[in-house]
C-alpha cells in the first residue's frame, strides 16, 4: 500500500520542493541574525521597487472577474450540465471562509485599524477625526472584497478542467499546461512555486497566530511564556488537524470549519452587543459610503511623491498575501464547487468571503477604536511599546468575564489556524501528487508530512521574529503568481470560448 502510494508521487515536484523547504528552514533557523537582515532587505526591493506589479494584477483580476461572472459564460457549470453542488452553500462557505482567512482576521480587525492611527494613510493627521474615519474603513478594503477576488479567476480555472473537462490532476502546473507560454518542466516549476507560496501564506499566518495565543494562555493560566508554551501551541496545533486530516474532507475539515464558523460569529455578535449594535451601524455605514468614494484612490495608490511608505507596508504586502494564498484558496476551493456555476462560484466567494470580514472589522474595529477615542484605554500606545499581542490581549481584558473572553477568542484562533492548515497539507499533497481525480483524495502519511513542515517552518520563521518578517514571506512567494494569473487568464478564457462557442 504505502509503495504503491510512493508511486502515485510527482518524485520530481514533491523531492525538490520539501528539499529547498527544508534547506531554507535549516538556514532560518542556524542563522535567525543574517535571516533578519536579508528579510529587510528583500522587503524593502519588493515593495518599492517591483510594489506597481501586485497592484497591476489587482486591477487586471478585477476587470476580468466582471467580464467573467457577467458575460455569455457566468452560467457555465463547473461540472456537467446540470448537475447539482456537491456541497451546501453553508459547508461550501464555511470551508472556504475558514480555509482563505485564517485566524489572521480576528487579530487584525481589532488592532489594524489602531495601526493606521498613527500610520496615517494619504498624509491624515494622526489621531484626529479623520484618521479615525479612514482607520475604521481601510481594513475592509484589504479584507474585503479586494481580497476574494485574488482567489477566484484561478479556482474556476482549475474547477473547470477537473470537473467540466474531467481531468485527472488539481495542480496549477497542469492547468497552466494548457497555455503555449508554459512548456513542460514550466510545469513542474510552478508546481515548486505553489509549494513555496503556500508555505510563504500558512508560514506568515501561523508566525503571527501562534505568539497571540500563547500571550492569551499565559495571561489566563500564569505559564510562562516562553519557549515551551510555544512548542504546545504547535502541538495543540498539529494534534487538531492530525485527527481532521485522518477523518478526511467530509467529516473532518468541512465539521471542524462549520464549528469555528459558529463560534467566530457569536464572538463577533458578542463583541457588537458590548460595542452597541446601533453604535457598530453607524461607524459602518460612514466606512461604507467612504469605501466607495476612495476605492479607487486606494486602489492605485502608491504614494510616489510623499513616500510615507503606507501602500508598500500595507496594500502591497496584503496583494502578496493574497497571491501566496492563491495556490490554497484556488486549489482547495476548485475542489469543493463541483456543481455551481461560474458566476454563482465567482459571487459566493467575493460575496460570502466579503461579508465575514466585513461584519469582522465593523464589529471588532469599532470596539477598539472606541477604547482608544474614549480614553478606556491607549491601545496605540500599548501596540507601539508592546506589539499586536499585548494590545490584543489588553482589548479582551475590558470585556465582561475577562478571561472566559480570552479563551473562546484563543480557541476561535487555534480552530481557524488548524482548519488552514488542514486545507494547505491538503493541497500540497494534491500537488506532489500525480494524477488525483475530482473524487479522490491525496495520502494521509503525506498530508500529515506538510502539515509537520508548516509547523517547523513557521517556528523558524518565529525565532528571527518581527511582522516584516511575515510580511517578506507573503510578499516575496506571491511574486510568481502574478505570472501564474496572468496565465490562468488565458488557460481559461481559450478553454470556455472552446467549449462555448457563440451561437450563429
């Protein structure tokens, strides 16, 4: 059995990428002094010099997601015709949902908007009106709509050819394939790319998740916070998905996301109860109606004459945080939407994915933002001095029952990050693997071996430490699906109008 599961390996893509993966970790983790400066290094190049290209992709996806979900071919289904979704919309949302944000999203909504503050975009005085108004909304235009969109054309892609034209492969390699731009070992080597762009996204999620829940466990419990409490994060961690990687796609990630989904949206009720509910509508709609008078401002903004570094340290590394979550979210997704059609697919995933982090940053942003405009407490000054963790962890001690607050919000954290996971060791065993169709799944033994990876690469990525080391590891493995867009673009397109000609 297990020799028979070895031959079913792409040797090729699965030896060479968990070599330079583990070769890269080693080095993170022998020289974390040398690591950091390189990592500011490249953060710094990527951002202002190459920073117009994720911009350009953005605009580019967006004009062709409305061409794609409004046009001749919105109806077409991702299956045969007339079949029917393979999963709920509620499941289907669910597993997205949790597999494209992971905890990120929580710890974000209630400190990002104090980051911008201070950090003020379009030169806003800190700390006025102003820059409480612009806090509240620029959230939303990184989470929201803006970030869905990323995963979409590459999902239908891929859902496409593996449902619709039957094929025997769910790797972007094969897809891309199908263009004259990618030869064979082209193939293979976007293969490696969305090895290490999944490992640059589920890396840069876990580096940020796993020091806030262990400030939330050693403030509840008194442990120390120190190397140990980590070290059980990461346990905790893999013994989670382990048990929803043996159980499978059914009852193990689409049980454990449909859990978290409740228990995100009762916190995020709880939190909009305590904040007062006409209160969170009414700074929303002011973020709304702002949203859209500075949508395109924000979107094409690159600040080239004031350099305040805003778009780079912000738009920029979101776009490449995106991007290095294509490979997850369009593989992961494809393989879920069997059945729904290409607008139904395109509008759930901005719509649905949207309206999580929206309500997610309404309700949490206003909370603290409301905290720092009333003198509750200086959650800036906390965040400046003591970073994300202390000023998250100060937020969830002026709830009511304090510390059971900090739990559920630890374990709505640990669940989200192993569901992401999950969905991640999910799709890199699908990629090493090669031939998988529609209705199989990839080896346990190697599902389990990438979520290990995950685990060893984000504790390296912990120990030279800081955001900008995150945000280099989005930035920099999202570069090469800017290129793998571009491609998808045409793959598709050339595969529908083939399929769906117009009628004379």
């Amino acid at each position: 059995m297990i020799r028979e599961q070895i031959n079913k390996l792409d040797k090729a893509v699965f030896f060479l990428s968990t070599g330079v993966v583990i070769l890269i970790t080693v080095l993170l983790l022998v020289y974390p002094d040398a690591s950091r400066i390189l990592v500011s290094n490249l953060m710094a190049f990527m951002t202002y010099k190459l920073g117009f290209l994720y911009i350009i992709t953005y605009i580019v996806i967006v004009v062709f997601l409305i061409w794609l979900s409004f046009g001749r071919f919105g109806k077409v289904v991702l299956g045969k015709p007339g079949e029917k979704p393979e999963y709920s919309d509620f499941s289907w949302m669910a597993m997205m949902f949790c597999t494209g944000i992971a905890c990120g999203l929580m710890i974000f909504s209630f400190i990002e908007p104090i980051y911008y503050l201070t950090a003020t975009p379009f030169n806003i005085e800190p700390m006025s009106v102003k820059a409480f108004e612009y806090a509240h909304m620029y959230g939303q235009f990184h989470w929201g709509p803006s970030a869905w969109l990323f995963y979409t054309p590459v999902t239908i892609a891929i859902a496409y050819k593996l449902f619709a034209r039957d094929g025997d492969s769910i790797r972007l390699g094969d897809v891309c394939k199908d263009s004259r731009f990618v030869t064979g070992w082209m193939g293979k080597i976007i293969d490696v790319f969305t090895v290490f762009a999944v490992l640059g996204g589920i890396g840069t999620s876990m580096g940020l998740a796993a020091p806030l829940c262990c400030q939330i466990a050693s403030s509840v419990f008194g442990i120390p916070n120190d190397t140990k409490l980590m070290l059980g994060i990461y346990i905790l961690w893999f013994c989670i998905f382990a048990t929803s990687v043996w159980r499978g796609l059914d009852k193990g990630i689409k049980v454990l996301s449909n859990i978290n989904i409740y228990m995100a949206v009762a916190f995020i009720i709880v939190i909009m109860i305590i904040a007062g509910v006409t209160r969170v509508i009414d700074v929303e709609l002011n973020s709304i109606g702002l949203y859209f008078t500075e949508f395109f401002h924000m979107s094409f903004n690159t600040d080239p004459f004031g350099k305040s570094g805003f778009p780079q340290d912000w738009t920029i590394f979101y776009w490449g945080w995106w991007l290095s979550y294509i490979p997850i979210m369009g593989l992961f997704t494809a393989r879920i939407s069997r059945g729904r059609t290409i607008r139904s697919t395109i509008l759930g995933m901005i719509g649905y994915g949207s309206l999580g982090c929206i309500l997610s940053f309404a309700s949490l942003g206003c909370y603290s933002l409301d905290l720092q405009m009333n003198g509750v407490l200086d959650v800036a000054g906390i965040l400046a001095e003591s970073g994300k963790d202390a000023a998250v962890m100060a937020i969830l001690e002026t709830l009511p029952f304090s510390k059971f607050a900090a739990l559920l919000f630890g374990a709505i954290s640990i669940i989200f990050m192993a569901t992401t996971i999950d969905s991640s060791a999910y799709t890199l065993a699908s990629v090493t693997t090669a031939h998988l169709k529609g209705n199989e799944q990839p080896a346990r033994w190697n599902r389990l071996l990438w979520a290990i990876i995950f685990v060893t690469f984000a504790i390296a990525l912990t120990r030279i430490g800081g955001l900008q080391t995150m945000q280099t590891a989005s930035v920099l493995t999202g570069l090469p699906m800017i290129f793998v867009c571009g491609v998808t673009f045409v793959v598709l397109y050339n595969m529908l109008k083939e399929d769906h000609p117009k009628e004379k």
